[in-house]
C-alpha cells in the first residue's frame, strides 16, 4: 500500500454522518461527514485519525461502534491474498479457515 519512495501511506473512510430521523449517528460532530484515517508506516507501524487529529484504538471502536461497525470482525477487511484464498474454498471448508485466523 506504501507507494515506492514514500515512508508512509493514508487510508481514509469517509463516513456517513448525516441525521437520521432528526439525529446524527455521532452527535459529537455537528457535520455530515466524519473523516477516519489511518496511517501506514513502511516500519510497520500504523496510527489512527479522527478529522486529522490523532486517536487511540479504542476511539475507533466507539465510533465504528456507533454506525454499527464491528472492527474486530474478521470478514470487514481481508487482505489481498485472502480473497482469493477464501473464494477457493468449500463452504465447510471456508468457515473452518475462518475460525483459524
């Protein structure tokens, strides 16, 4: 995901947060959109942002938590490699991989 000659790369999700039936999904930010970033290092560390300012783990989980995200799901990103391996198998044979990684 890092770009040749770069020591890091930027991935963010833009997020809904338009009102709902008179309400915002996180009434904290008065906006329609909620930037959530995170950033990779080439040294394999990672750093999470919330509208460019730094956030823990946890202040991702409260907010992905709030739009009905669970980011410890297994299935809500796969890497590269993973898709395909996943596609290959059976169904039985998918759940047990599953239940492996």
């Amino acid at each position: 995901m890092i770009r040749w000659g770069k020591d890091q790369a930027r991935v963010t999700l833009v997020l809904n947060n338009s009102k709902r039936g008179g309400k915002r999904p996180v009434p904290r930010y008065s906006k329609d959109q909620i930037f959530l970033t995170r950033v990779l290092r080439r040294d394999g560390k990672y750093g999470f942002e919330i509208e460019n300012r730094a956030a823990s783990k946890q202040d991702i989980q409260r907010l992905l938590g709030r739009f009905g995200v669970d980011p410890d799901n297994m299935l809500i990103i796969m890497h590269q490699n993973m898709v395909e391996q996943f596609t290959v198998l059976s169904t039985l044979r998918s759940f047990e991989w599953l239940r492996q990684q």
